[in-house]
C-alpha cells in the first residue's frame, strides 16, 4: 500500500487479519512499504495487532510509505518472483490509479 491512505485502509485490514486468523491460524496479512516500489523490491510488513493499533493511532499518517510509482507489464515477472519467494496465496492493490 502506498499513496495517500484511504478511509478503508484500516476496516480492511482488520477484517483481513479477523478473519484469516479464524480460517488459518498460519495465514497472515504483508503490506508492502512504499507501494508498489515495495513490492518490487520485496520489503514488506506483517500486519500484526501491534501494527493495527499504530495504525488507528497514525491519524491519516500512512504508516507504509507513499508509493506514485504505477506498474507496466515489464514489471509482471518481478512481482510474480516476488509474490513466489514470499509464498504470497493472494495479491490485493488498494489505491487510486494514476495516468
């Protein structure tokens, strides 16, 4: 996640982490720092309690980073060993889209 934070980013990531942690206790939620400069490069952060509470408390701040960057299909196979490597099952884009 990245760029200006959406109102729906904190729900969302509490009904992600609530309900994967009923459905598999194993399975987690990363978000990605700056966007999808992060992705690229594969630097991530676990949502965990803790991080959800520095979230609530953040008032607006994004606490992963703004990301403008925009992906091309140059950029596919990159995100693809990403997602692999980190043995991601799921890939979700919050944000705008920018031309």
């Amino acid at each position: 996640m990245g760029g200006t934070p959406s109102a729906c980013v904190l729900p969302l990531l509490e009904g992600l982490t609530a309900g994967l942690a009923r459905w598999n206790s194993s399975t987690h939620v990363q978000c990605f720092v700056g966007g999808f400069a992060g992705l690229l490069r594969g630097d991530s952060i676990q949502v965990t309690p803790a991080v959800l509470k520095q979230l609530r408390d953040a008032e607006g701040v994004s606490l992963f980073g703004n990301g403008h960057q925009c992906l091309d299909l140059a950029d596919l196979s990159t995100v693809v060993q990403v997602c692999e490597s980190m043995h991601l099952t799921g890939l979700l884009f919050v944000g705008g889209i920018h031309h």
